[in-house]
C-alpha cells in the first residue's frame, strides 16, 4: 500500500476543540479537543472511509488532485 498525503481543514469549533474535514473525502469530518487530537481522529475516519471505497471496489480519491488556495476579499 502506498502511503498519500490528504489535505485536512481544521476549524475551531464554538464549544471548543477543533472540528476537522477532508476535502478530497466528501463527508469525511472528525473533531478532537486539541489539534493534535483532531488531526488523529481524522487520520483514522480517512484511513475508514478508504477502507470502505476498497470494500466496495471503488476509485480511491486522488489528494494531489486538490489545490489548496487563498484568496483575499474585502471584509
């Protein structure tokens, strides 16, 4: 198995703690009190939902097919 790298975005979480997705998994969310704690947390739903596209015999999403950009806006 070769291992990939997936983008995650991490957010602070109003009650707390930090919530945290996949962008390249769609529905691929965890949380965890600290950033490292959600960063583990969502390894693991990653290292999940992949297992489950395996199952099924699915298309394993390709991470270096997102660009993770900013732009600037007038707030």
């Amino acid at each position: 198995m070769i291992a990939k790298s997936f983008p995650v975005v991490l957010e602070p979480d109003e009650d707390g703690g930090y919530v945290v997705s996949c962008p390249v998994i769609l529905g691929c969310y965890s949380q965890g009190d600290s950033l490292r704690e959600a960063l583990e947390n969502i390894k693991d739903a990653i290292e999940l939902c992949l297992e489950v596209y395996r199952e099924r015999g699915e298309i394993i999403p390709n991470p270096d097919t997102i660009t993770i950009g900013n732009v600037v806006v007038q707030a």
